[in-house]
C-alpha cells in the first residue's frame, strides 16, 4: 500500500507531538526530582529515562492503533 503525502504529513506530526511530550514530562521529571533535593546527575537521568519511557509508551500506543485501522 502506497502512502499518500497527507498520511506521511499526519505521521509526521504525531511523531512530533509524541517526542515534545515526552520531552517536556522528561523536563518536568528532572526538575522535580532535583527540587525534591536530588543532585543534579540523578536528576537528569531521572528525566532521561522517564522521556524514554513516556516516547516508548506513546510508540506502542500509535503502533497499537495503526494496527486496528488496517
């Protein structure tokens, strides 16, 4: 099956969307943790691995939904 411009556009910006909001709950993640009186390094992994983990969610859950519209 052949995707059209207006698919890969739609595709586009989803994946865009997906990867702002995992990089603002990654942002949100470390600056919470280093208020709760982490250091600095541990805070920014905090925020690393919850940015990984929200972008491999919301890949799943695009990946599920494709597969339920044929």
């Amino acid at each position: 099956m052949m995707l059209t411009t207006i698919t890969l556009s739609v595709l586009l910006v989803l994946l865009t969307s997906a990867v702002l909001l995992a990089t603002l709950v990654g942002v949100v993640t470390g600056l919470l943790s280093k208020m709760g009186g982490m250091t600095g390094t541990s805070a920014i992994l905090r925020g690393g691995v919850a940015f990984g983990g929200t972008l491999t969610l919301l890949l799943a859950v695009m990946t599920f939904v494709s597969t339920l519209a044929g």
